[in-house]
C-alpha cells in the first residue's frame, strides 16, 4: 500500500522540475513535441519561396526527417507517434520535392493509398477527412505543387474571394474550413485560380487585391498565423506559387518558419502553450514556492486588450501562448480565470470582468462552450464540447459570489444554461458512457478518442465549481472512471486501452473529490504511477495531445502538471 510519504517524494520531485522549467520571464513554455507534419510542409514552402536563400535550413529538415522515418517507410505525428497516413504523405511529397523521396516511402503508400497516384492521393485524403476541408484540401494543394497531382480541378474549390466580406458574417456563410483557416483559404483559393482558369477567373481576379488585404491584416507581427508551422507553411507556398513570392505576407511567413526551426532541424507543431501552461501551473504550485502576485500580472498582462484581427473575438480572452500569433479560446480563457481566483484569492479586477463577458459572448446557442468562434457552422471546432464547457462553469462559479450587479446576473444566467447543456449531453444507460473530448486522444485506442480525459477532467471541473447541479453531473459520471482503470491500476484514454500517466493523473484528479469513497481504487492508481516514478518513466512523453486536424503531439510538462494537479489537496 502506497503511503502518504511515497506520495509527498513525487510531488516534490515534481514541483522542482516545474519551477526548474520556468523561463527567465516568469512563464512556463514547455517543448512541444517535434512534427514531421510541420517539418514537411516547412520544408517544402521555403524550397518553394527560395531554394538557395533557405537551403541551409531545408537541407537541415530534409535530414530531420530522413532520420526520423520508420523501418516500414512511415513517419508518424511526432516521434514516439505511430505511423500516420498524413504525415507519411506528407513527408513523401516534401522529399519527392527535394528528390530525395525513399523507396520505403513510396512502397507504404502503394500498400496503405493504393500509390501515389491522382486518384489514389485525391481518393484517399478526402475520404480521411470527409467534410471538413480544413486540411485535406491544403494537403492535396501541396501534391499539386510538388507535381503528384496535374489536375487542378480534382481539389475541391476554396472561395477566397469571400473573405472580402464583412468578417461578422463569416459564421453565417457555411464555409468548407473552421474559423482559424480564413489564410488558407484566401491563399489556398487564389493557387487554385491562378492554376485552373475558367470563365469566371476574370472576375475572380477583381477580389485578389481585396482578400490579400484581408490576409495582411490578419498576419500577426511575427508572421505566424497561429503560431503554427503548418498553416504558415500552407499559406506561403501557394502565395509563393500565385506570384506573391515577394509580398510582405510571404516573407513574414519565412521569416517565422525561420525563427522557429529548431536546432536539428525540425519544427514543432506549434511555437509554444505559455499561456496554458503558465495558468495550470499557478493552481498547483504552494504559496511558500511562488510569488503569486507576480505570476497574476503575467497573467492579467496576457488577456487581449483589441479585437483579434484572426476571430474577430471581442478583447477580454486569453490564448494559448502569449506570443502573437496566439487565438483568444474558452479554454484558455476559462483557466486564466481559475487560475487568477486562487492566485488573487478571489479579488475581482477589469481583467476578470471582461474575461467573464467574453465568455458569455462566446458561450453557443445551446447553451455549451465552443473553442473559438459562437455558432460558426457545423464543424467540430466551434461545437459546444463538454470538457471546455464545464472549465467554463468552474470558471463562472468560483467568481460568482464576488460578483454584483448586472455582470452577476448575466453569469448566473450563462452558468445555468451550461448546466443545462451538460444535462442533455448524458447518456442515459445502466453503465456511463462518459464524454469525450476535442483536444484530447489516445493513439493506442482503435478509435483514437479518450473519453476518459474528458470526462474526469470535467469530473474535476465540476466538483471544484462547489455548486449542487454541477456536483450531481460530476456524480453521474463517477462510475465511467472506476469502470475503466485498468489492471495495472492506470488508465488509458478508454477501458482496456493501455495505460498512461496522462490519464491517470487526470483519473486520480476527479476521484479525489470522493475522499471516502472507492480507496481501493485510488490506491491503485496512485501505486502505477509510483511504480513509473520508481523506473524513471513518470515524465516520459505521451502523445495525447491533438491539435487541429486530428494531428498530434506530446508536451512535456503535462505528466509534471497533472500529476501536481491529482496531489494537490490529495496529501496537504
């Protein structure tokens, strides 16, 4: 049986790597976990923006990615991933480019595409990602450029010249992409254009000028759209290839796929989650190791002050990252808020005020929280989903009593219609089903989703809110998380998927809020993750992380940091 002072040799350990991993400015950025996917498609834009200015830096990433392929000619997301058909794709098309593409590579696309063919490629990615063209036309735009595909006209059509409409009606237009995407799409569509002709280019050609405005405005100052290598790689080089090679948004592009490539030559998926980060280690870390009003200013200092250029979101969100390139988002938002409650204990300030508002602003119809944009369209991003939604009611109902007025009433009135939405999202059977998440997967369960990082993240959530109908939602799902621990006494991201540090962290953070109850259970899983404290895995990467597109990645301070989370209040 595992003791209350084997428990306290991991937090301490683990509180000195978080404070270990803090940057000379207070925040915490962790690393990313490296792409092949953003080395890829890097690689390949600045060989199309200019071959000799970057050749250092593309022959650096060709090597990265020569050297990071599988025995069976694959590559995966990141490295500890398993072979993905998109990052195999892509990674064949950039050193296809190159002309250094591996016999291996292309034999694992004859036995999992059919080849590299135009039917097979075109076939084959549109079926991966059905309706949402987000990324699988970006994808089949890259074959095209790189001569796989001749037909222009196989790639669905992307309308640039919409975005030379008033941005507050995008979410009205029913768009082929998520509210992130409007670069790609401007870039994107102008290539395809340019390439396929037709009747009305003529009149197409007059939006040109007007959409490249558009995109201008919406570059942040360090030129990554958000902060991510792919879309700032996809979008350069169809500019580059549309004539654009010289624009000032191309070269911003480059200067950012610079700036971020990393020594060895590969890129991350995105720069860094320093404002995610930064928020979940101010909750977990005691007071006699932190200076907590200073970390408050650097959170208060990161809410945005305007209106995005990217979202057109109202000031009064938090992003992931304090860099530029960073999106306002529910989730952010709502743990900047959790974490400036515990950190200010509860002294309400203009920034919460307005973090409040912008939630309630972005809070769905139905009654749920999205991640960027109210109601735009029918594609996952901008669902209501169920993990962000109870971070949201959390959020709301810790700063709820120190509220008045007006802004009281409209919180309660947005926090009872989460309650409500979260009420319908229950399954109703003998056995809970549990909710699943966006960002979240398991590679290792068949269909990669992990509801169990949903559903005691939001357990957790919810019983932290204080609140009697949240608590009854927490309860109902209990018996998800007890019915499937795993023998080992860990917790995959669904029943009999193998075991991970990620989730039983996650796992242990939900059941602790049932201090007498289910002992045998905790015990169980507080001794897995002993045991990997013991053989030196306990910090060992873990790709659960999914980022837009179903693309993956590990960062690695999330063991560190939910690992605390599980403890905190579990031995003080």
């Amino acid at each position: 049986m595992i003791s209350e002072q084997l428990l306290k040799e991991m937090q301490e350990d683990a509180i000195d790597r978080l404070l270990r991993s803090q940057s000379a400015d207070g925040m915490w950025r962790g690393a990313l976990s490296s792409s092949a996917i953003s080395t890829a498609v890097s690689v390949f834009a600045l060989q199309r923006i200019n071959p000799d200015k970057y050749s250092v830096h593309i022959h650096a990433g060709v090597q990265w990615l020569l050297r990071t392929m599988k025995s069976d000619g694959s590559w995966g997301d990141s490295v500890e991933s398993p072979a993905n058909m998109t990052a195999t794709l892509l990674t064949y098309v950039s050193l296809f480019a190159v002309g250094q593409a591996p016999a291996q590579a292309r034999q694992y696309l004859d036995e999992h595409l059919g080849g590299d063919s135009e039917e097979a490629l075109t076939h084959s990615v549109l079926r991966y990602y059905g309706r949402d063209l987000t990324f699988s036309v970006p994808i089949l735009m890259m074959c095209a450029l790189a001569g796989l595909i001749t037909d222009w006209k196989k790639i669905p059509t992307f309308p640039f010249e919409l975005a030379a409409l008033p941005q507050r009606l995008f979410r009205y237009l029913n768009l082929p992409v998520v509210s992130y995407a409007i670069p790609a799409l401007i870039a994107i569509g102008i290539c395809q254009m340019r390439k396929r002709g037709g009747l009305l280019a003529p009149f197409r050609r007059l939006f040109v000028a007007k959409a490249m405005r558009v995109i201008l405005r919406m570059q942040p100052a360090d030129g990554g759209f958000l902060e991510a290598a792919p879309l700032t790689a996809f979008v350069s080089m169809c500019l580059a290839e549309s004539g654009f090679r010289e624009h000032e948004v191309t070269l911003r592009c480059a200067a950012f796929l610079v700036d971020t490539v990393r020594s060895d030559g590969s890129w991350p998926i995105d720069t860094d989650l320093s404002a995610w980060l930064t928020s979940l280690a101010a909750k977990v870390l005691p007071t006699n190791v932190s200076d907590y009003d200073a970390l408050a200013t650097k959170i208060k200092r990161n809410a945005t002050t305007t209106v995005h250029p990217f979202t057109a979101a109202a000031p009064g969100g938090w992003g992931w990252s304090d860099l530029t390139g960073s999106v306002p988002d529910g989730d952010d938002t709502s743990a900047a808020l959790v974490a400036l409650h515990h950190l200010t204990h509860a002294q309400c300030c203009s920034e919460v005020d307005n973090g409040l508002r912008w939630l309630i602003r972005l809070q769905n119809n139905d009654g749920g929280m999205p991640t960027f944009c109210k109601g735009w369209g029918k594609l996952p991003f901008d669902r209501s989903t169920p993990d962000i939604t109870a971070h949201a009611i959390l959020a709301m109902g810790l700063w709820l009593p120190s509220l008045e007025g007006k802004l009281k009433n409209e919180v309660l009135k947005s926090f009872q219609r989460m309650i409500a939405w979260m009420q319908k999202t229950i399954i109703t059977a003998s056995q809970p089903q549990g909710w699943t998440p966006l960002w979240f997967g398991d590679q290792d369960a068949e269909d990669e989703k992990a509801p169990v990082y949903a559903t005691a993240t939001a357990i957790d959530y919810l019983m932290s809110a204080q609140h009697p109908e949240a608590t009854s939602l927490a309860e109902s799902q209990l018996g998800f998380i007890l019915s499937t621990q795993n023998d080992d006494g860990g917790w995959g991201g669904n029943k009999g998927v193998r075991s991970k540090v990620t989730y039983t962290c996650r796992a242990l953070a939900a059941l602790k809020h049932f201090p007498n109850q289910n002992e045998e259970v905790r015990l169980r899983g507080w001794t897995y993750l002993y045991q990997r404290f013991k053989d030196d895995t306990l910090y060992d990467r873990e790709p659960v992380g999914l980022y837009f597109s179903r693309l993956w990645y590990s960062e690695e301070l999330y063991n560190v940091l939910f690992l605390l989370n599980a403890l905190k209040g579990t031995i003080e």
